[in-house]
C-alpha cells in the first residue's frame, strides 16, 4: 500500500508540474488576444477566460510548492496536527489540486466581479454627485419615450417664484443616424450647472455654445463611433443635416451607446420647438427646499404627467435602479462558490477514503481521535487560506480585466478600480468556511474509523 501511494503521489506531481506549464501557456495566450485585439470585445472574454484557467491550472503546483517549503523549513514545527496538516496537505494535492483550484477560481471570480461592481457603483455615484446641481427637479418620469411637457410658460412661472434664482433645462431627441439612432440632448446652463460636467478630453465649449454648432459627446459615443476631439458628426435636423464640431468629451455613465450634446439654443433653431423635457431649479441661498418642494407640487399640472424630485431622491432612485441591475451578479457568484465547495467535499470525501487506512494506522498507535480531527481541519484551512489568498490578487486582474477591456469595449464606460474591502474579503472568509463545512463529515468519518478493521487487509 505504501509503496503504491508513493507511485501516486510521484505521477499526481508530475501531473501538476504539467497543468502548471499549461498555465503558463494560457497567460501567453491571454497576454497575445489584448495585445492583438484592441476592440474585439470577444477577444477580451476569451483573455479573461485563459486567464482563469491559467490561475486554475497554476494553483495546485504553487500550494504544493508552498507547503513542501513550510514543512522543509519547519520540519520540527508545533504542535504535530499541523505538522501532520501540511504535510497531508503537500501529499493530497494530486488528489484535491483541481477542486481546490476550483474553489479558487470560483472565489477570485466573486472578488473581481464584486470588484468591478463596487468601482462601477462609486464612479456612478460620483458622477450623480458631480452632475445633479440643482435642488429640485421637474420632469415626466423616468420615461425617456415621454414626449416634453414643460412649456416656457411654465418655466416662466416657476421663475416668478421669489425663492428661485435660476433654472437648467433639457430637451432628448432621438434621430436616424447611420445604421441605428443617435441621441441627441440640448441643454441650457447656468454656470454652476456647467461645471457638473466632467471633461475626458477637449475643452468646454461654453464660450461659443449658443452662437455656434458646437458639440460635447458622451465618452460612449466617442468610443462606438469613433469621435475624437475636433472631428465633424453631422446630426439629421428637420431642415437637413447639420455637421457639429465636437469641442470636448466627457464623462457619462446615462446611455450605453452614448449622446451628442448641443445647446438648447441651436436644438430650437434647427428643430423649431419650444418644449423641454426638464428643468433644475436652483433655489436662493437658505431658502428651505422642503417648502420650495411643496410650492412647486402646487404648480404641477393635476393630471400627473409631471413630477418634481429632489437631488437627494433622484439620486437615491438612481442607485436604487443600479443595485437591482446588478444584484443577479451576486446569486451568479454564491451559485459558482456553492458549486466548488460541493467539489471540495467530493474531493475530499474520496481522500479520505483512500487514507482510511493511514488514519486507522495513527489511531492505532496512539494518535488521539481528536489530534486527527485537528489535524484533518488544520489540513483543509491550510490549503484553503492560500487558495484564498491566491484568489484575491487573481479577483483584482479579473476586476482589472472587467473594467479596463470588457466594460469600455461593452458600453464604451471608463472608471478607476476600487479596492473594496468588503469585495475583497467576504469572498475569501466564505471560501475558507465554505471549504471548513466539506470537511465536517470526511473527518468524523475519518475518526469513527475502526482501526482493526481498516489495518485488517494492510
């Protein structure tokens, strides 16, 4: 038995030895599809993929190698269940090694998405913050189909009010524009509304933005069309198509094919009309907003087809909408984690089972039946926190890989990583107890053993 467990444990090593230079082959691959491929957003998926099987098939060779060095190095180490932990845990790898990496892969997965979510979230949070001036606002919903309803009768009205100092407004259209639509937004400003606007490149056009036809696009649209800084888009108007000179792009994270943004001036030269979508008031200083709020309820129309929020609401409501877009990543992910643990437990269960008789052969001589369950728990945290620890450098390349290649090649949206510390550790403490749960009937099975009748055929 013993010399057909070395025979075993000699092939398992070279079996890890050659996933690991696979491994290495499938980073080579990854690296070559983003050089290659600057847009190809397949191209981008198929890089994120090797990437985790590369890690997958890397991990197993790398705990190996660790624990081999922790017990060369502490071969005297205590107390002996984790002496006897990483040791069994250096010669199970061959075994376990692809669930193991399994639980990893699933792990680092839950990070980077977590990751990438978290960055996405903040950098929208961010820009809600850094685009919503106004106090209050008045539209017809969150219907961009609505037709506009404001009039500058009502706008006139509102501005008559003594608490008001000034207004934003905004009008969307829709037009044809080569193989699909182009969404066209108008705006009129006032400066401290000017300013919620964050410039990638170029400069803001405000000098020459009512006089001139001059255009901010959305970083989506600079991404799918191929804007730049300068370059002409001629936007199908009522009276023809008009070329518009893009002064400068800027951040948006509202629609993921992106808008061209004109004044509200030139949109009424070339369309004719008068009406807007919604207006931002801007209260004067100390002026209680809960009592402006009210006021302004009183001059909405009574048949509801318009509706005023706060700063604070809609921005509220925004991230509300994001959460629920994203909260099915989360279910994917514990899915993808519960998967790997139930690996975890087959693996181990079989272990265990092929180790029945060394387990009877330490009971036998003395081995206390609580020493082996330390020592099978201690072997499994083992090889789980550096699973885990592994996990989490390969979930920050998955959320780099998210949001550096797949999110702009997908909606054309750019944003910083964040190091989320919950992202980061829920994942890594749910595989380590996930990991710990699949031990708990493998090791009292294990401790249950009769040795007599293990040893029997020995």
């Amino acid at each position: 038995h013993a010399a057909r467990y070395s025979v075993s444990a000699d092939s398992a090593a070279r079996g890890l030895a050659r996933a690991a230079w696979a491994g290495l082959a499938c980073v080579m691959l990854a690296s070559a599809l983003l050089t290659l491929s600057s847009r190809s957003l397949y191209a981008g998926f198929a890089a994120l993929g090797a990437c985790i099987v590369a890690a997958m098939l890397l991990v197993p060779w790398l705990v190996q190698h660790g624990l081999d060095a922790v017990a060369h190095r502490h071969s005297r180490l205590r107390p002996l269940p984790l002496r006897l932990a990483i040791r069994g845990a250096s010669r199970s790898m061959g075994r376990i090694g692809m669930a193991v990496a399994a639980l990893m892969a699933a792990t680092a997965t839950s990070v980077g998405v977590g990751l990438m979510v978290a960055s996405f979230r903040g950098a929208v949070d961010d820009w809600l913050t850094q685009l919503l001036r106004a106090e209050i606002y008045i539209s017809p919903g969150f219907d961009e189909q609505a037709p506009p309803r404001i009039d500058e009768q009502f706008i006139a009205r509102v501005m008559q009010l003594p608490e008001v100092t000034t207004v934003s407004k905004i009008r969307r259209a829709r037009v044809l524009y080569g193989d699909g639509e182009l969404r066209v937004t108008a705006y009129e400003l006032p400066a401290e509304a000017e300013r919620g606007f964050q410039f990638l490149h170029g400069v803001a056009p405000w000098p020459a933005w009512n006089n001139g036809d001059v255009a901010m696009s959305s970083e989506p649209l600079s991404y799918h069309r191929g804007k730049q800084v300068g370059d002409l888009i001629d936007i199908p108007t009522p009276v023809g198509r008009r070329p518009f000179r893009i002064a400068g792009i800027y951040s948006d994270y509202g629609s993921e094919r992106g808008v061209v943004a004109v004044s509200l001036a030139r949109f009424r030269h070339y369309w004719q009309d008068q009406r807007v979508h919604g207006i931002g008031i801007y209260p004067r200083p100390k002026v209680d907003s809960r009592q402006l709020e009210r006021t302004l309820m009183a001059l909405l129309p009574r048949d509801g087809s318009l509706a005023a929020w706060s700063n604070a609401s809609l921005k509220s409501r925004s991230l509300a909408v994001f959460d629920r877009t994203f909260a099915i990543t989360h279910v994917l992910t514990l899915f993808a984690a519960a998967i790997a643990a139930l690996g975890v437990f087959n693996a181990l269960l079989a272990l265990h089972l092929e180790r029945g008789r060394e387990y009877a052969m330490l009971l036998a001589t003395g081995l206390a039946p609580a020493a082996l369950r330390s020592t099978l728990y201690l072997q499994t945290a083992v090889i789980a926190v550096l699973a885990a620890g592994l996990a989490l450098p390969l979930g920050v390349l998955i959320a780099k890989l998210l949001i550096a290649f797949i999110n702009i090649r997908s909606f054309g949206w750019s944003m910083q990583l964040s190091l989320d510390a919950h992202a980061l550790l829920l994942p890594a403490a749910g595989a380590l107890l996930a990991a710990l749960a699949a031990t708990v009937y493998p090791a009292e099975r294990a401790v249950r053993i009769d040795p007599a009748t293990a040893l029997r055929y020995e």
